[in-house]
C-alpha cells in the first residue's frame, strides 16, 4: 500500500493536512474545522481520547495501515500538541496492551525523583510541607518519561515513527482552532502561565482566548523534529535536553543532563485475574490502579451486586466500602516496587479480601481510621487516557499525565512543552495528603531515581480470551474507582456502553473519610447514604472515561466496534 502525507493550503486555512494512502474512506485531519464525536459503531477500528485531532489522527494511522500501537503513539504525540493541559512530551505514563498473538504488555514510563532529590526536599526548616513548591514551578518536575515510552512501545508496532510523528508536527507547526473548554481552561491558567515562566509562552494571549482562536507552537514542533530526527535522544540529550536543563537553572530546578540521559521505560508484569470468567488486564505498581481494581472487584465478585441494581443505596455502599478498604491499603503499602517490598500476592489473595470485608455492614457505613483528614481540593484531576482497538484484535489502553491541569505550569523555554509536577505524586511526609487527598507512608517517600506512585488505570478486559473492552480515565485518586465503577456497570449492571461511561459516578478513597458524588448523582440514592452513616460530598466531574466495547461480527470474522467518548469533556470517539 502507498501512503502519501502532504499539505495542502485552502484558502488559508480550510484543510492543511491530509493523508491519503489507496484505502478509499482515509479521513483528512481539518484542525480549523471539526466536530465533537461522542459515540460511534466501527468495523475496522476505533480511537477514543480527550481530543477529537487526536482521535482523529489514530484513525487515520489505523487506515493507513498501522496497528492499534501504531495508532496509540501517533494519538500520544497529537495530544501532546492539542491538549497541552494534560497531554504531554514533559510527563509520563503507562501503557498496557493485549496483542493478536495473545500476548499481554505493561510499558511503565512514569517520571521519575531526580538524582539529586531528597526525601524532606519539600518541607521547610520546621519540618513542614511546602506544597506549593512540590505542586508548582520547576522543582515539582520529575524526570519525564513520555517520549522514553513511546520509543518502548515502537517494538510493538509497524510503521516508521516519523510516519506517527508528522501530524503532530503538522498541528504544532501550522496550528488548530481550540475548542471552547481549551479556552476557557488556557485563560484560568494564564496568572500561573506568567507567575511561573520568565518567557513568552505559546499558551498565553494578553487579551485572552476566545472559542476558534487558533494556537500554534512553534517550539513544540521544533521539538517535535528532534525527536523525529534523533529518535529518544532528540528529547534525552542535546538541544531538548540543554533547553530542560537552562530552564531548571531558571527556578531552582534539580533535573540534570545525567537524569535525562538515563532514564529508561520500563516493562513489566501486567496485573492479571480473573473475574466473573472476564480476564481483567491492567497496570501494575508503580501505579496502584490495577491492585485497587482487582482488590474492588474481588471484594464483590461473591456478593451478587447486580441483583442490587445499578446505583441502588446498596450497590453503592457496597462499591464504597471497597474503594474505602483499598485506598487504606494504597495508602500503606504502596509505591514503586524497584524500591520498596509491597506485598502484592496477599494484598490481592482470595483469603486476604474476604477478611478485609468481614467487618462490612450492609446499611452502615464503615468508617475510616482519623489520621489526617485529607481533602480532595479543587485542582483538576488532569491525566489523560486514550483507548485504541484495529481491526486483528489489538488492542491498548494508554494514560498518560503532566500531573494537575498544565503539571507545574512551566513551559520549557524554546521547547514549548510543558513540565509534570508528578512529585507531588509522591508522599512529601508521611500523614500529609497530596493534591488529590491522598495519603501516603514511607513505600511511597522520595528517594533519587525512584517513580512516585500513580491511580493510573489503563485497563483492557477480555471474554474467552478475545478483547471485549479497553478502558481508562483521568481523575487522579478517582481513576481506579471510575474504572471500577465502568466495568461493573457493563458485567453487573448490563449497562449500554453509553451510560456505562456517562452516568453519574462516586468515589471513596478512605482518607478523608467522604463518599463522593457528582452532582447529577440521585439525590434519593444520596439520601439513603446519608441515612447509612456517610458524608456525601458533592463534587464536578469524576474523570473523562473513554470505552471500547467489542464485539465479534455476527459474520464471525473480524469486530464490531462501539466507542464511547465520556461527555464530561471534548472528548471524543472516532472509527472506521
Ligand atoms: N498524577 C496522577 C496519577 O498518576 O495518579
């Protein structure tokens, strides 16, 4: 097949760019002009993440040819571009993906603690936490991760990467027209863009950004050629990498040449088990996600929840209680498991999580033990997820973050990427909550070179071994419970895959000791709850999940393919 990748200017800016191979149906990507594409029916594959370009350039490598890891790397670099709030070449995340061949894969590309960090580097002379310094500017930077992660998922797919890069450079270079949500979200950040960059940045407009403006990054895409050029060392070492370093002599940052150059992806073990005759594939420490969902789903699994109905007083108090049993054990075992021992095998045995619910009430609300009450504050919760299927039965979830919305708000001088504040991900001193409430012990401390511990949740379901959903989202400590919360409303509940994803969503996480529930939640449900012992919180959104359900083709050969786009965002599905 022959692929052809050209521009085309129309009349200014109609249509840039478009690629075109002999596949009749190859879609243009038209970033002055698209829509917002909540849900659709494919044969041949499907693409779901937080940005319609970028759902759209995943597509576009499906129909030319690529698979679904072709797809996931291409999507990744043009969310990196059109939604810089969370998408990222500065932040990192993790990969997990269910192959033709049967084959299962973990890539961890989370950031990690600088050499020269330091377990109290984040707290004053009286021993308190600064969290502004773990939260915002150069020093709340770890190592990034991201673009280590794509070059290890490159084994995995087929196409040239220069292939997979080009419209990401083609939509820095040349521009897209922001959505009103990017608008609104660039302007609320603009005193922070300013408070803590020292130069001119992209993301910035005086007199504010209005619905259509079009936003181009110049330094993004030089960058962006770099890394086409030079492969991972276009980002790890050379100009990139001087640029990272100049810019942390700028604001007390601690990132050096050596810490760029050495960091590597990392693959590893996916969590695997079993539940209701479902496989349950996901990502294993150092993100906590696929522990806590095999841990909510396990205390279940025995207890006929979907005999109780979908979001009834007792569904929900029941999923509660396993959100609140999990997150206790996050918050004392867990962290990243190249450093610490965390005892995985009996945090998830059979016998271990019966006992864990062998104080469970139903009716009563369990309470939490009060070390510090945390609160889950208002910063938004800005990861990433984007799930892809092609048409020979791959399939990945990938999530990927800058931390909170834009990470630490500091822009990398001449690069134009934006750097995470993941170290707020780590536990800055024991007892203290991190930005999203969550506590954490000495598993999850700083240590030079050690990966924080992350909720990501990048999930892939199957049914007799064929893949049957791929699932993720964003939210912070929120990911698992949402990913939870997905899967059972589709096995349990018989949800459509629709309200599976859209319905009003809760979450506990033990510390403080609230169940959470969105706004549109039913107040009647609520009130029982209330009744039962628990303090509602109500809160905006709980994550952006994106859902592919698949199933055979009535023909028996090849997929049907219905994506889901969650309606809390621009999110958006899109398929062939
Ligand atoms: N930064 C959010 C997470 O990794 O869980």
């Amino acid at each position: 097949m022959k692929y052809l990748s050209f521009l085309i200017p129309v009349a200014g800016s109609a249509v840039f760019f478009v690629t075109g191979c002999n596949n009749p149906g190859t879609s243009a990507l038209t970033p002055y002009s698209y829509t917002i594409q909540k849900s659709m029916i494919s044969y041949n594959g499907a693409v779901v993440s937080a940005h319609p370009l970028a759902s759209k350039v995943g597509v576009m490598i499906l129909q030319q040819g690529g698979n679904a890891v072709d797809a996931a790397i291409a999507t990744q670099l043009a969310l990196a571009v059109v939604y810089p709030g969370a998408g990222n070449l500065g932040g990192g995340g993790f990969m997990v993906a269910y192959l033709k061949d049967g084959q299962s894969v973990a890539i961890d590309y989370r950031e990690q603690a600088p050499a020269a960090a330091a377990r109290d580097m984040y707290l004053d002379s009286s021993g308190n936490p600064v969290m502004r310094l773990s939260q915002y500017g150069h020093l709340s930077a770890g190592v990034p991760g991201t673009v280590a992660g794509l070059f290890a998922s490159i084994k995995y797919a087929t196409m040239p990467f220069e292939q997979l890069i080009t419209p990401a450079i083609a939509l820095a270079e040349k521009g897209f027209v922001i959505t009103a949500g990017e608008a609104t979200s660039l302007n609320h950040t603009q005193e922070e863009f300013q408070q803590y960059n020292t130069f001119p940045v992209a993301f910035i407009k005086q007199e504010g950004w209005k619905p259509g403006d079009t936003l181009v990054q110049t330094d993004l895409s030089e960058t962006l050629k770099r890394i086409r050029d030079k492969g991972r060392s276009g980002f790890y070492e050379g100009e990139t990498a001087s640029l990272v370093v100049s810019e942390m002599k700028k604001g007390n940052g601690i990132i050096s040449p050596d810490d760029l150059k050495n960091y590597e992806a990392r693959e590893r073990q996916p969590v695997e088990f079993n539940y209701k005759g479902y496989t349950i594939l996901s990502m294993p420490l150092p993100s906590s996600g696929g522990i806590i969902l095999q841990q909510c789903l396990k205390m279940i699994e025995q207890r006929n929840i979907g005999q109780m109905g979908f979001q009834s007083a007792w569904s929900v108090q029941l999923m509660a209680e396993t959100e609140r049993r999990a997150f206790a054990d996050r918050a004392e075992f867990m962290g990243d498991i190249d450093f610490v021992k965390v005892p995985v095998h009996a945090l998830t045995s059979d016998a271990y999580l019966e006992e864990r619910m062998s104080d469970f009430i139903q009716g009563r609300a369990g309470s939490s033990e009060q070390i510090q009450a945390g609160r889950l504050n208002r910063e938004s919760e800005e990861t990433t997820h984007l799930s892809i299927a092609d048409q020979w039965g791959n399939v990945v979830a990938v999530t990927t973050t800058l931390n909170g919305s834009y990470g630490s708000k500091t822009v990398v001088s001449g690069a134009g990427f934006l750097l995470n504040n993941e170290m707020d991900d780590f536990s800055v001193k024991p007892g203290v909550p991190n930005m999203y409430g969550a506590l954490g012990s000495e598993a999850n401390a700083i240590a030079p070179g050690k990966r924080m511990l992350s909720s990501m949740t990048p999930t892939i379901v199957l049914k007799d071994n064929e893949p049957y959903l791929v699932v993720g989202t964003p939210g912070g400590t929120t990911i698992p419970t949402s990913v939870f919360q997905t899967i059972v409303n589709i096995i349990d509940f018989n949800l459509s895959a629709s309200d599976a994803v859209n319905k009003p969503k809760f979450h506990h996480q033990w510390m403080p000791d609230e169940l959470y529930v969105e706004r549109d939640f039913p107040s009647a449900i609520a009130d029982s709850l209330q009744d039962m012992g628990y303090t509602i919180t109500r809160r905006d959104n709980i994550g952006r999940t994106e859902l592919i359900r698949i199933e055979k083709n009535k023909t028996g050969k090849g997929y049907l393919f219905e994506s889901v786009a969650d309606k809390r965002g621009d999110d958006a599905a899109e398929g062939f």
